[in-house]
C-alpha cells in the first residue's frame, strides 16, 4: 500500500467486527507513528491502548455513564467554537446528515439519533481503544502535533489492514476517562480512537463523508 492508498482508504469507521487485533501490530504502529513530525521535537502525545478486560470494564463502566449522565461531565476544552461559522456549520450538518441518512434515521427523531450517538462510547464494538492526552501546560501548537501522530497512526493502521475512527466525543466524559486510565493531574484528555476491522455491512460505513472543493480552502500564487 502506498501513501495514497493509505490516505484514501482511511475513513472514520463507524461498525467494526469483533475479530481481535494482535497487539504486536498495535506495538509497531503506535511506536512507527511515533515519526510523526512536532515543533522542536516535542513529542506531545501521551498514547493509552486499551484492550482485552481492561476495554470490556470500561465498556461496562460507559454503559451506565452515559445512562446516569447522558449530557456529560464539565469538559475541559471547546470541541467546537461556541459559535460557528458557515461554512464549516454547513459542513458539520451535512456529515451528520450523511451518517443518519445512511443509517435511515430521520433528524426529527432525536432519540434515536442519540441511541445511535451513544454508540461512540462502546467504540463502535471495536476490539482496541486508544486515548490520547497531553500536558495542560501545551499550546495550540503541541496540539496540532497531537493531529500529525494520530493522522500517522491511522495510515499505519491502514497499511496492517486495520481501520479506525477518531474520537473526540470521550471529551465530554474527562473525568470517567481520566479516573479509568489514571491520568496524571498535570495531563487532560483531547480525544479516543476506536481501532479494528471495519464491518462493510454495517450500514454507518456505507457512506463517505464529502470534502469540500479545493477552491474553498486553497489559493496557489505563483504555482
Ligand atoms: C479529532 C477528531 C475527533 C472526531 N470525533 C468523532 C467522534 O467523536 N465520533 C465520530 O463518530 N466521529 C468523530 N470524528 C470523525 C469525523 O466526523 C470525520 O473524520 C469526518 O467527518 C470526515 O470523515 P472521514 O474521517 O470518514 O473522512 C472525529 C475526527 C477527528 C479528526
């Protein structure tokens, strides 16, 4: 697989077969992922995989989380800007637009859009978690770092013929998370990853989520 195969092929997967990962595969991806580029060689990220027990606990743990709480815990960042803007609004209603459509569940029924939302929480029935938290003490700059290790390891993962979806919906749960994986005081969470192989029958990976032309984000000057 080349780079743009991998790059293609990646895809938020959103259903995923229970056949378990081997964790050396996990081990070398995690670790290769690690060339990720960061300004002055920081290296910001701070990696827990997650498996085995250790995953079916906290998967019990987030079954009645989200039940006693399903608005969250105090979060300790913004997901998005409070108030945002066209286009990228218009882009964040058409992806959930396309993810329900696929599933066939109509925007008026918000109950059953949250059921499947809760979804995120069980990883989608991946068999691998993976946490990424960073030292409060970094900027917006570490964090697009954080950006640069999970792309990597979500191209590698391709390579091994794995699949992974992004998660930064575990933001609104910092405390469980935080608690679960013993995170030190001095670090915060920024988001989870599921990480497995896709179920191709599974309707909420029958979709690609579009992009925007390249005039709507690029401007060449003399190229
Ligand atoms: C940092 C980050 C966090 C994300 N959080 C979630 C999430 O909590 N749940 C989810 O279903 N998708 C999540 N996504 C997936 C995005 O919705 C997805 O990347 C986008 O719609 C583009 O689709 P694609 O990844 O399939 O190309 C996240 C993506 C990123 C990069």
């Amino acid at each position: 697989m080349n780079v743009s195969e991998a790059v293609a092929s990646r895809r938020s997967v959103r259903g995923f077969l229970p056949t378990p990962v081997d964790g050396e595969v996990l081990r070398r991806v995690v670790e290769k992922a690690g060339r990720a580029p960061s300004g002055g060689n920081l290296q910001p990220w701070h990696i827990d995989v997650v498996g085995g027990a250790k995953l079916d606990e906290l998967k019990a743990i987030m079954a009645t989380r989200v039940m006693e709480a399903p608005r969250g815990e105090p979060t300790e960042y913004d997901i998005y800007p409070k108030e945002l803007p066209s286009p990228y609004r218009d882009y964040r209603f058409q992806v959930g637009e396309d993810l329900y459509g696929a599933l066939g569940i109509p925007r008026e029924d918000k109950m059953a859009r949250m059921m499947w939302f809760a979804r995120n929480y069980q990883f989608f029935g991946a068999p691998v978690a993976l946490f990424c938290t960073v030292a409060r003490t970094m900027g917006p700059p570490q964090w697009s770092d954080l950006g640069m290790y999970l792309q990597t390891l979500m191209l590698l993962l391709r390579e091994e013929g794995l699949d992974s979806c992004p998660q930064e919906c575990w933001a609104i749960y910092p405390e469980t998370i935080g608690k679960f994986l013993e995170v030190p005081e001095g670090r915060m969470l920024f988001c989870g990853m599921a990480i497995g192989f896709a179920d191709e029958g599974d309707k909420a990976n029958q979709f690609a989520a579009r992009r925007a032309p390249l005039e709507a984000f690029v401007r060449f000057q003399g190229v």
